[in-house]
C-alpha cells in the first residue's frame, strides 16, 4: 500500500517534469532600421500606361515610425518539421491598381498559392527563382477575375515581376521547412511550436538599392543576416535585427 502510493507520486512528479521538459519554445523579435531612412523615390509612371496613376512606390523598404521595417523573412535553417501549416482559403497573391498584393507572400512548405488579377488589364506573374534568376514560372491573366494556381515544390525564394509594367516588382518565399515567417508592420515576428535547442536564424531583406535601366527598375542584392539562438523549453527566445 505505502509502495504504491510513492509510485503514484512518483509518477506524479515524472509527469510534470516531462511536460516541463517536452515543451516547445517560441522565437520573437524585431528588424529594424537603423537611424533614418532613404528617402526612397516612388517610380514615375509613363504615359503609355493607361490606368495605374501617375506614381507607384516600388515598396522596397517600409518603415514605421518607430523603425520597425516591414516585409523582412525570417526563418529557421536546417529545422525539419513534416506539415508547414496552411491559411485558410490559400495563398494569394492579386494585381490590383497595378501592384502586387501582397508584396511579399511567405508560402508554408507543401502548398501552393493563388493569382488573381483585380484589374481590368493584362498582367502576368513572371516568377525568378533567386539567385540564379532562371524563370521558374509565369502566369498571365489577360482578363479581370482571371484566378489561377500555382504549385511551388522548390524552397526558396523567388521575385515576381510583371512584363508588362516595369515597376510591379513582388516575392514568393516558399519555406523549405514549418518555421517561416515575415515581419509585419512594427517589423515583429514570431515562430512558434519551436523544439528546444541551438538553431541559425535567417532574416532576409529585397535591399532597397534601384536604378532605372532602360526604364525598368533593376534592385540591389538583398541582405542576409544569421544569428545563432538557442530555444529552451517553454521560453521565449529574442533575436532582433538590425538594417542600415
Ligand atoms: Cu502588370
């Protein structure tokens, strides 16, 4: 009687050290920028270009008032994790007023996404995986409504321009892996469900260097940053990120 009563308690204890233990962490942070921005210049439509207005940003770099820039990848390198998680209804990606919406659309390994075309004119989604630049898609959708997808099976990055207007310039970063993410307006981001131990975390920027070549915008390298974190169990681990 007095055995199995210390068992149990026993058991007890080993439970809760087990949950302890067998729990997840979570990794948070921010990029930023560094003192003030470039004053980036927005493109200046031609006159050909019937409907899309006088001026498009190329959204190269998006900064908050509190510095915190928008449309920074971050993910894990290396981590394995089976399923990446989906959104409801898919990925999607739509041309509207001549812009990509959104402008970096971060794809959880193992599906696809959608094109949509909002506009009353031709545009195309011509994909470029980086950073050998070779077309690994294109679709066009010549009429307004037009809807369809796209299956990626290579991790990566890929930018997406549109042939047809020089500015609309956007990124589909396909997650090799569950833990994946873009920072949002404030520059913050969060990975979740994250087994404790030592990982390389990537945070990718487009860059925001551009000079027009024969009328097309052509961008400068992106930037690349790692850092090494370690993820215990239950906790929350910070890496934050700095641009200038
Ligand atoms: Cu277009």
């Amino acid at each position: 009687m007095k055995t199995s009563k210390h068992l149990s308690i026993l058991f007890a204890f080993l439970a809760v050290v087990g949950i302890a233990y067998g729990q997840d962490g979570t990794i948070s942070g921010t990029v930023k920028f560094s003192g003030k921005p470039p004053d980036l210049k927005p493109f200046m439509v031609p006159a050909a270009f019937t409907g899309c207005g006088k001026e498009k940003s190329l959204e190269r770099l998006i900064v908050s008032a509190k510095g915190g820039v928008e449309n920074a990848v971050v993910y894990i390198d290396g981590l394995k994790r089976k399923s990446g998680g989906s959104v409801k209804g898919g990925y999607l990606i739509d041309q509207k007023d001549c812009m990509y919406h959104p402008h970096l659309l971060v794809v959880a390994h193992g599906n696809s996404f959608f094109v949509e075309n909002s506009d009353q004119m031709f545009h195309n989604v011509h994909g470029y995986f980086e950073p050998t630049h070779a077309t690994a898609f294109n679709i066009a959708e010549p009429v307004k409504g037009m809807k369809m997808e796209q299956s990626v099976k290579k991790p990566g990055m890929y930018e997406i321009r549109c042939d047809v207007h020089p500015w609309m310039n956007g990124y589909v970063f396909v997650a090799g892996n569950g833990y994946a993410t873009k920072t949002d307006k404030e520059g913050e981001f969060t990975l979740s469900n994250v087994p404790p131990g030592k990982y390389k975390v990537v945070m990718w920027h487009e860059g925001w260097g551009t000079k027009l070549v024969g009328g097309r915008p052509h961008f400068s390298k992106p930037v690349e940053q790692t850092q090494e974190i370690t993820v215990t169990s239950g906790k929350t681990t910070t890496a934050d990120f700095t641009l200038k």
